[in-house]
C-alpha cells in the first residue's frame, strides 16, 4: 500500500530533521515509534495470512526473509563505516566502533548502549557512528520472539475468532507491561538510557501495531459501517494533530516523556494507520499517497541506515555550511546513497526467487560468511581512541557542600627557606581535567622532570551548577568540588618546584551562578572564576613552587546538528577565559607565570587538529599521544625555566 510507504516517509523525515537541527522538529525522534508500530502491524498481517492461506506458519522462512531484507544493506554500512571512518572521523570520535559494529550485526546494539550508559539526548562528545542501530535491535528482537508466541497461539486455539481474542489480550496486556516497566524504572533524567534504549518500554510501540492487525474488519451494515468511518476519520484527525505536535514539541531528556510521550506517540500513529488500511479511498491514505512520500517510504530503511554516519561526515568544517543549506546537502547525499543501496543491493537480494535462493544457498551462504569475515577484520582495523577513564563522561549530579572557605585552604607558607639541589630534576605537579590527564599521561618520561599527576578528569575550577554541556544540562560531580584538597595534598606530598594548572575547558561552558544562566565575559562569573583561580595560585605556591597557568587552546569536540558551534567551543569564551589567566598572573607577579599552551597547539589563532605535520588532538579537545610527545621538549623547557 503506498499509503503504508507515505507513512513511513513522514516518519524518516521527522527523524532527519531532529538530527539535522531543524528548530521545529525537537520531537523528530520519535519517528522511530511510528516505524515500530507499522513493523509490529505488518508482520503480524503476514503471520496471519500465512496461517489463513497455508494453515501454518514457516518460521524459517520468515526468519529468511527478515534477514535478505534488513542485513545486506546493514553490512555494507557497517563496512563503509569501519573503512572509511578512521580517513573521515577523529580518532576519539572512533572509540567503541568496533564493539558498536559487532553489536549491530548481531542486533543487540541498544543494550550494549544500555551496558555502556550511553544518553541519546545527553551526549557529551560527537554521538557513536552506529548509535542509530538501537532501533534495528529492537526490530530484530521482535521478529524472532513475536512469531514464536503468535505462531504458538495460533495453533493452540480451535479458531481464528479465539486467536484473535487471545493476541488481542496479549498485546494489550503486553503495551501495559511495557508502559509499567517504563514507570518503574524512569527515577529522573538516569534512567532515561536505560528506558529510550530497552527493548521491553519500546515494546509498546511494537505491541500496538499488532492490535491493529488482530482486530477483525468485520463488514457492518452500511449505517454502522458509515457511523466507524466516520469515527475512525476523527481519531485519525486526532492522531494526525497529535503527531505533528509531537514530533514537533516532544523533549526527549524530559522524563515525564516516558511512558506517556512514546505511548501518545505510538496510539496515534496506529489511529492514522487503522484510517488508511480500513478506508484505503479516504483523505488520510490519498494524502499518505503522494508520490514523493511514497517515494521515500520505499527507500526509508536505507535513508535511515546511512543518514547518520553521512551526517556526521558531511559537517560544518568540511563543507562549510551550516542551518538549511548543510541540512540540504546532507538530506541530498543520504537520499543518493539509499537510492543506490535500494537498487543495488536492497531489492535485487529480496527479490531473488526462492528456488534459485534454496540451490545457490551454499555459495550464498559462503558469501555471507566471507562478508562478515570482512566486516570483522574492518572492525578489527579500528583504532581503539583515547584511553580515558569512564570519568570523562558527564559528571553525576552533585550533593556534598562546597569546600571550606578561602582562609582554611591556605597552606603555612615555607617558600623562605627553599632551596633546590643542583642537578636533581625539577618536582612538577599537574593539576587540571581531562586535557591535562592526556598531556601528563601520554608525555615520555624524562630525566630532567618529575611529573606527579593531580588531575581528575571532567573537573574544573568552576564548582556552580547546573552547566550545559552539548546542549544538556548536567551538575557538577561530588569529586570536583574537592580540588582544593586534592592540590593541597599534592603540593604537601610531593613538595613541587613548579606547578601547571591546566583548566579551562569547564570554565567556558553555559552555568547557572547565582540563580541565573551565564558564561565567561558577564561580570559577576568572571569574579567568581578570578577568585577561584586566585584560590588555586595561593595553594599552589603555599610551599614556594612557581605557578604556571596554562592557557586554554580552541576546541572543536563537535557541531550542533545544524552544523553551528556548541556555546563551549566559541572562540570567544576561550580568549577571554585566557585574558582572566593573564589577569591573575599579573597580579601575581613572582609567583604566577603564563605557560602559553593555547599559542602552542593552535599556533595561527584557530583550532586546527595538525601542528608541524603532527596530529596533535584526537577529538577536538583532548591530545594525542604524538601530540604530547611533540610537547614535550616544549614543555619540559618551560617547567624548568620556572623552577630556576
């Protein structure tokens, strides 16, 4: 029915333009639930068919046919993705791809996500290049248990009229389990992972679509006939309004969304859906019909395959667009790519006939396993990304009271009476987040220095919440709120000729200080952050050792979907977070110093990912290996400077 291909289509390019930034489209994502209430509608229309035509159900059949129509082209993507990404994607950005790719051929991809804590709506680096296959696991999971249970009903009652009954009642019984499951397990924004990506909440969605298909189309008499249509009409209206609100409105980070979003979402799409299959001749399926929106339908697998890895290639930085002219050229490359992949690789392997599939079913067997041989040697090839502690990821919310006042940070100061012995090496302590883990980290030993590592990472200076990050809001963790502890301890134990303090990046980030949203450059933060660094040089040369404040480099961890910057990676916010550390220098003349590692790595005023031939960030924030290594003579040269 094209109708059924027109519905896919809205929901595709509902889903393209949440992920392509489009302002009006903030509940876009829930296009997917309209693609999970037709799969559940027609495969459970085919099961009952087949049991209607032949008396049974072929499950391996069906199992068959699922799998010549999703894995093919699921393969070739992933193969694009695992060649191709480490040429188009920083490396960081590439962490877990491997285990993602795996994940997707076997379709367990959204509990992986579940396991690995992954938040579609509160991402805090470039979102994985294989998340959108969480859907894909669902659908899959479905086609192999729904069958099963229907199959085994079907052939346990006497009569189409008590099968029916009983799927009905499962499937209602099954969309109010799954509505249950979403209630007890949402507590706030930290179980939303766990309830956007499970198999069980998403049920619903699924479970509604094959109530649509039990329900019997029985044929009235022409009163009543034209009093159902009538309402059907109506609630199709209704549903129709609902979904345009919704997918337009919709705040996936809002907990209340679940279960009572996704279960809105899903019954009216199965209200449009039981208009256009009940009345095929009505307003609803002529203008589901249309033929660009049938169009898309038919390719709507394939767009939603490749629209996601195609989006995060084709970026702002590359083409240099961004809004609706970037929106366009990503929908047009995708479009492309998935009229291809139908033509080439989609239809030919669904259409082939079944007798030429049964007698070359070894050789095709043989090239699937050569196919998944290859796709795991891809995946194989995958550089692993930076190795970062999970603590890089955003911090938990935050519940300890700050640290003590400035007086009690103090440390008795004993600088008069120190003294270094010449040719020993110089004692350093770097404190800061995750930038300066990297830097300390991945930096060769030494003999001429001495580094004691005092970072902890997705920590900053700043200590007020909430902050936003990526568009979402996160609070600071109860670990940073101790930093002046942690560099007093430091400066105790270990007695440094110098200290670096690399801070910045979480100083750059939207905050809420004193009740109100604001950032570097607004006179009340810009106290607050001059007096928290005051704070950490006074700790820092307690015992005499030279302060050095590292300047912050340009960042570019990732692009608004509509190709723009995150208010985090303004060039703006960086400099006059860095004319706050030259301020603070000044006025600790002596004592304080600039190491000016922002000139270092982007050495023309702009971020670049290159310096002297050499890679120097592997993620748009964080150094690389080769990029510390090529610091280091640098580096060491002004860690000594200050000790003498």
């Amino acid at each position: 029915m094209r109708a059924l291909d027109g519905l896919r289509g809205l929901a595709v390019a509902a889903v393209l333009a949440y992920h392509g930034g489009i302002p009006w489209a903030s509940g876009g994502f829930l296009g997917v639930d309209a693609f999970l209430v037709l799969s559940g509608y027609l495969i459970t229309t085919l099961l009952l068919t087949e049991w209607a035509r032949t008396g049974g159900i072929a499950l391996g059949s069906f199992w068959a046919r699922r799998m010549r129509r999703l894995l093919p082209a699921l393969t070739a993507m992933l193969l694009v993705v695992c060649v191709l990404g480490p040429h188009l994607m920083p490396a960081g950005d590439l962490a877990g791809t491997r285990g993602d790719a795996l994940a997707a051929l076997a379709y367990v991809a959204n509990w992986r996500m579940i396991f690995h804590g992954t938040d579609y709506f509160a991402q805090t680096a470039a979102p994985p290049l294989l998340q959108h296959t969480w859907s894909l696991g669902i659908e899959e999971q479905f086609y192999l248990l729904w069958p099963l249970l229907a199959a085994g009903v079907l052939r346990a009652c006497r009569s189409r009229g008590a099968a029916t009954r009983v799927l009905l009642l499962l499937t209602a019984g099954g969309v109010l389990a799954s509505a249950a499951v979403c209630l007890a397990l949402i507590r706030g924004p930290a179980g939303l992972p766990r309830v956007y990506f499970g198999s069980d909440t998403r049920a619903l969605a699924l479970l509604l679509g094959c109530a649509v298909a039990v329900l019997p189309a029985r044929s009235p008499a022409s009163t009543a006939r034209g009093a159902r249509q009538r309402i059907l009409a109506g609630t199709a209206a209704l549903g129709a309004v609902a979904l345009g609100w919704l997918w337009s409105h919709a705040d996936g980070a809002d907990p209340r969304l679940y279960p009572a979003g996704l279960l809105a979402g899903s019954l009216a799409t199965a209200a449009v859906l039981t208009h256009t299959i009940r009345a095929p001749a009505s307003v609803t399926a002529r203008l589901l019909s249309l033929p660009p929106l049938a169009a898309l339908g038919r390719i709507s697998y394939g767009v939603y395959l490749w629209h996601w890895p195609l989006f995060a290639w084709i970026d702002a930085e590359r083409t240099g667009l961004r809004g609706a002219a970037l929106f366009g050229v990503r929908v047009v490359v995708t479009l492309v790519v998935a009229v291809v992949s139908f033509v080439a690789i989609e239809r030919p392997v669904q259409r082939g006939h079944p007798r030429f599939l049964r007698r070359r079913a070894p050789a095709l067997a043989a090239t699937a396993t050569c196919m998944a041989a290859v796709a795991a040697t891809a995946v194989a090839a995958l550089p692993p990304g930076p190795r970062l502690t999970p603590s890089t990821t955003a911090p938990a919310e935050a519940t300890a009271p700050a640290e003590p006042g400035h007086r009690s940070d103090q440390v008795p100061d004993r600088s008069a009476g120190r003294h270094r012995r010449a040719g020993t090496p110089v004692s350093a302590v770097i404190m800061g987040d995750s930038i300066a883990w990297t830097l300390v980290n991945y930096l060769p030993p030494t003999p001429d220095v001495t580094l004691h590592d005092s970072t902890r990472q997705g920590c900053g200076l700043a200590l007020d919440s909430p902050y936003r990050y990526f568009g979402a809001e996160h609070r600071v963790s109860r670990e940073c709120r101790h930093w002046p502890s942690d560099l007093r301890q430091a400066v105790t134990r270990h007695d440094p000729d110098t200290v670096v303090l690399l801070f910045g990046r979480w100083e750059t980030m939207d905050r809420v200080h004193d009740g109100r949203w604001t950032h570097t450059g607004e006179k009340a933060f810009d106290a607050y952050l001059l007096a928290q660094l005051d704070r950490a040089v006074g700790i820092a040369s307690a015992h005499g050792a030279k302060v050095l404040l590292a300047t912050e480099p340009y960042n570019h961890r990732g692009e608004r979907p509509d190709g723009g910057v995150w208010p985090e990676d303004q060039p703006q916010r960086v400099d006059h977070w860095n004319q706050l550390l030259r301020q603070v220098a000044g006025r600790h003349r002596g004592t304080a110093d600039i190491l000016d590692l922002g000139r270092r790595l982007c050495p023309h005023g702009a971020f670049t990912w290159q310096v002297d031939g050499v890679q120097v960030r592997s993620d748009g924030v964080h150094l690389t290996p080769e990029g510390a290594r090529w610091l280091r003579p640098w580096l060491v040269s002004r860690i000594e400077a200050a000790a003498h």
